[in-house]
C-alpha cells in the first residue's frame, strides 16, 4: 500500500499490478483535480462518501457539470476530459486499467504539468 499527498487530498494505492489499479481517493470539502483526461488509461470511480461536481465531455466533446452523490458511479474512458470539485468532503475508489502516470493536464489550480 502506498500513500500519495495532492493538493487536493490524498490518494491510497490498495493495488497496482500489470493489469489493474484500485485507490481509494479523498478530497477536501471545496478542493478539485486538474481537468485531465488519460490517453490509455480507463478509469471507474464509485463516490463512497460525500458529494462533488463533475465536468466531464459529452459524446460531442463539449463539458457537462452534474453532480454526483454518495452510491453513484462515473465511467472515464481514454480521452474524455473531467474534473472533480468537491462539495463535501469526499471519499471514492477509483478502479482502472495500470497506467497510473497517463495523465494529460488541461487546466490545473495548482500549477501542476
């Protein structure tokens, strides 16, 4: 298991292998990722705890907020952008394919590349 510190939050890396990864992920209430999107990678997030907005394209590529509540699941596939900005507090496993390094930033609060 490994511990990661964000600006964010924190990520707990519960599994990376070859074929697989499995975080649990926890965001401060008022914090939010990058927009980013994966050019490999195919992630699917359950929301355990709290509620947060998401941005993510439509079929047509434009952005598209809703929001997500505690139970709900979110599916990004390569090359869909998407941002997550916490309402409450928040707590969401991420399973996804291994390529936890494939991240393209977009746009990014905390000046990260």
């Amino acid at each position: 298991m490994k511990i990661i510190e964000k600006p964010w939050g924190r990520e707990i890396w519960i599994a990376h292998n070859d074929r697989y990864a499995f975080k649990l992920i926890e965001f401060k209430a008022g914090s939010r990722s990058s927009l980013q999107y994966h050019e490999r990678k195919h992630e699917t997030i359950y929301i355990e705890k709290g509620r947060l907005e998401v941005e993510a394209d439509d079929e047509n590529g434009n952005l598209i907020k809703t929001i997500a509540n505690a139970g709900d699941v979110i599916e990004n596939p390569p090359m869909r952008r998407h941002r997550i900005t916490a309402i409450d507090d928040v707590r969401l496993f991420e399973v996804s394919t291994p390529e936890l390094d494939d991240v393209v930033r977009v746009e990014d609060d905390y000046g990260r590349k």
